[in-house]
C-alpha cells in the first residue's frame, strides 16, 4: 500500500482485482438474495457501502434481490404515535393499527431509502412489496407454547404476523431480467386480501428458495456462528449444525437461524451464509474472496 497516499498501488489493485475474477465468473447470471438489516442498514457509511457494493453485483453480471427488515424502526414509529407493543416469544404481535404503521415503515420509508441509496451509487433499483403482483401469498402464523408447569399447551395468536405460502416470481423475474435491482419490503397478503408482516429472514428465505438462488446472505450484526473458542465456523452442512446444536456450541437465536437456513437448502438454494453486516464491503468480500467473512451453510460438496 502506497505510504504517500494511502491507497492500493496499481499493482495491489491488479492482483485484487486477478483473485476476485474467478468468484465473478462463478456468480455471473446468477441470483443472490440479500436481506438486509441491522447495524448494516443502521449506519449510514455502511449503507453507503453496502449499495455501492449490490451496485458492483450487478455490473458485474449478478442478480442481486434485497430484502430488507425494519424491525427497530417500527417500534419508535409505535412509540412516536402511542401504540403499545406486546411480545410472544420474541415475535411482536401485531394488531391491525401495527400493521398499518408496519406496512407505512417497511414499503414506505426504509424501502424507498434503500432504492435512493442504491441509484445515489449509480444502480437503478425499484422498490416493491410482496403485495405488489401478488409476489407472497401468506397466512397468519400462529405458534404453540406449552406451559412448563402444567404441561397444557396452547396456540399464540400473533395477529397480523404471517408467513410465505407462496411466491409468484413473475414479477420479480421480469426486474431481475432487466438493468433494475428489486428492493423488497417484507410484507405478504393473505388470499383474503390481509396485510400480514412477515419476518424478513423468513420472506427473504421463501424468495430465495422459489428463485434458486446461487445463495442467500443473511446479514446480521454478529461474526456468524462461533466454536467453542469463540472462532468463526466458516462452513456446515446440515448434518453438523444439528450436532453442533446437540452439543451446545450452536444455542440461543442463533438455533432458529441456523434450522431455517437448512430448510432454505431444500428448496434449491445451493448456499445460505450468515454474515457480519458490520464488517465494510461484507457482501463483495463473502462474494469475491476465497475465505469469505461468514458462515456458509451448504450440502457437502456444493
């Protein structure tokens, strides 16, 4: 690195450039499925970041499909307008007057941030939700709790809360096709023409899974899942991350992450990688460098 200026020399810069064509090729005219949120969405030199690099994806032959969450901001829009929130096992159950602010936050504001950003780094992108052409179908997602005392289980009605059932990618192939990067707010209808908020690892699972996506990058605000000695894990197959869950190294939030990422695989996605969104330029370094920066969960071989 020149010590005068700071930055790559020419020849640092060509033999980046040499080691990342390989992992280009490999990408190119494939579909990769981000969801995008957290500390990475948060920070605004990092969403800077961030949408120069989906803008890099595309030029470079890839299909990049950002699905966003929002999950923060819809609680201060809550608390700003006086409406209280209530919790069942970590998920917000949401009444009709939350899924109205829900849908305003994650179609209205975050998503059309999220377009500007990417077109102020030179991309053209469309902001959509899964309403928009009927992309999700969903259903209200209900969960059963049993009660460790008396043993009598019973079903949590998380109101508005849903989940995929179906993904129509006529839409969404027609944008991918074109110069266009789709910014997705994870919001679903019900056949019944319900408005129902979707989790946004979930939507952006379904929508990887129903496009065979080359992968799915869930960006998190933690390194990806850690050994025992607090390593990073750089790559499992569905077979160890149930061990690793029996043996305890895999354990809290990141035991529904990991199951689902596995789920994700048998729909067709050849890789699901849980990465640090803190981590600048994360996507392009996962992407386009041989150790990557997050934990990929794949089928041996793949």
């Amino acid at each position: 690195m020149s010590k005068q200026t700071g930055h790559l020399s020419p020849a640092e810069i060509a033999h980046v450039l040499a080691e990342a064509l390989p992992f280009m090729q490999r990408y190119s005219g494939q579909v990769v499925v981000i969801k995008y949120g957290g500390h990475a969405m948060g920070n605004e030199e990092l969403a800077r970041q961030f949408c120069a690099d989906v803008v890099q994806m595309k030029l470079s032959g890839i299909h990049p499909v950002i699905v966003h969450g929002g999950g923060p901001q819809i609680g201060a829009m809550l608390e700003k307008l006086g409406i209280a929130s209530r919790f069942e096992d970590g998920l917000r159950v949401t009444c009709a007057r939350t899924v109205e602010v829900a849908e305003m936050v994650l179609s209205g504001s975050i998503n059309k941030s999220v377009v500007a950003c990417i077109q102020q780094a030179g991309g053209k992108a469309v902001g959509i939700s899964g309403k928009d052409g009927s992309l999700c179908i969903a259903r209200k997602l209900k969960r059963r709790k049993t009660d460790p005392e008396s043993g009598i289980e019973r079903i949590i009605d998380l109101g508005y809360v849903g989940e995929p059932v179906e993904i129509d990618t006529d839409l969404l192939d027609t944008i991918i096709n074109s110069d266009v990067i789709p910014v997705i707010a994870p919001i679903g209808v019900s056949p019944d023409g319900e408005t129902l908020n979707i989790n946004a690892d979930t939507f952006a699972g379904a929508v990887a899974g129903a496009l065979k996506a080359k992968r799915l990058l869930l960006l998190t605000d933690v390194e990806g899942v850690l050994d025992n000695d607090g390593e990073l894990i750089a790559e499992l197959t569905p077979e160890s991350v149930e061990a690793l869950i029996g043996k305890g190294v895999i354990s809290g939030g990141m035991i529904p992450k990991t199951r689902s990422s596995v789920e994700v695989l048998k729909s067709g996605v050849e890789g699901v990688v849980i990465l640090d969104g803190r981590v600048p330029h994360a996507v392009l370094l996962e992407l386009f460098t041989a150790r990557g920066v997050g934990t990929r969960i794949s089928e041996a071989g793949a």
